[in-house]
C-alpha cells in the first residue's frame, strides 16, 4: 500500500500538470470552434479554407483538455494519458510547428505555439520521471 504523503507527493505535480493542460487546451480550442476566421487574422493569415479543417483542430484540443479533467481526477493510475497527450502529442505538436515555421515560412507568432507546446511537454515528462 502506497504512504498517504507518498501518493499525495506523486499525485500534486501531475494533477496541477493536468489542471494547466487542461486550461491551455481549452483556451485553444473553444477559440478555434467558435470563431476559427477571426483567429487566422489576428495571425495575419487569411480565413481557413473549408472553416471546418480549423474547428477539428479545436475539437481536437478539446478532446485533450477533457481528458486532462478526467485524468487529474486520478492522475496516478492515468499516468498513460499524460504520456500521450502531453508529452507525445504536445511533443511532436512543438516539432510541427517549428518545421513549419523552417520549412514553410509560416507566421513567426506560430512559434509561440511551438514554445509552449514544447514547455508543456517538456514540464509533463519531468514530472512524470519524478514521480514514478
């Protein structure tokens, strides 16, 4: 059986891990559902073209941030979840956009996307060594 202060000690920094996920996920997507036009904009690019390919993306991200809620529920035996989605997903996330940004000159704010997708998973993959 796992020490109270033990589980307490592994499950903190992954749940607070998943409630930042969770925040940053959202904050993308309800964005890219909602008003996917104006968000390419306010990038200085032009409107998505169908409309639909951005909202997947939101949906997508939405799809991420619910999980983060019902992994923080019990972030120890959810362990697998942040493996996925925030280091595999947010990961490579951060590659494609910096290859994107290299390779096809897309919009230097974009980097910023890369920046913290990068953060995050960075952040959930400490965590998660630290807390086996």
């Amino acid at each position: 059986m796992i020490e109270p202060h033990t589980e307490a000690r592994t499950t903190r920094p992954l749940r607070a891990v998943a409630c930042l996920s969770f925040a940053y996920d959202l904050l993308l997507a309800l964005p890219l559902v909602i008003a996917p036009t104006q968000v390419a904009a306010s990038f200085g690019l032009p409107g998505p073209t169908p409309v639909v390919n951005a909202q997947i993306n939101g949906v997508f991200a939405f799809a991420l941030a619910v999980g983060y809620l019902w992994a923080a529920r019990a972030p120890a035996a959810r362990r697998g979840y942040f493996w996925v989605a925030g280091v595999l997903a947010k990961g490579l996330g951060a590659v494609v956009f910096a290859l994107d940004h290299l390779l096809r000159h897309s919009p230097t704010t974009w980097l910023a996307f890369a920046a913290t997708d990068g953060a995050l998973a960075l952040v959930t993959l400490v965590v998660l060594l630290r807390t086996r």
